[in-house]
C-alpha cells in the first residue's frame, strides 16, 4: 500500500465536505422557513409576563430563599 492509498484525495474530501455543507444549509433553512408554532409563540409570551410579575431575579438565585 503506498503514501496515495492511506490519505483520501484533499479534492475529495473538500468536495464531500461542499455537499454536506449544502445540505445542512438546506436543513436549516427548512427549519427557519418552518417558524414557529402558535402555541409556543404563547407559551412563551405567557413566560415572558410572569418574568414581568414577578420582577428582577439575582444572579444564582432560584427565588427560593431560606
């Protein structure tokens, strides 16, 4: 076996990691495209008022004191 057969061809392996980028790039912008469902878009508006209630929280505090 010679020094060409332990290594894959560098064109090849850039021409591999070319198709799998473009089909994690096509992944994602189905995901992006997808948006968000409503029902978490209020659950998170729901969250996001309950943090508004209840005021600012400290740095490594739970709100459980004592």
């Amino acid at each position: 076996m010679n020094k060409s057969d332990d290594k894959p061809d560098a064109q090849a392996v850039k021409s591999r990691q070319r198709v799998i980028g473009a089909r994690l790039q096509a992944v994602y912008d189905d995901v992006v495209r997808q948006g968000v469902p409503d029902d978490f878009e209020q659950m998170l508006a729901a969250l996001d008022e309950l943090d508004d209630q209840s005021g600012p929280v400290k740095n490594g505090s739970n709100g459980n004191e004592g």
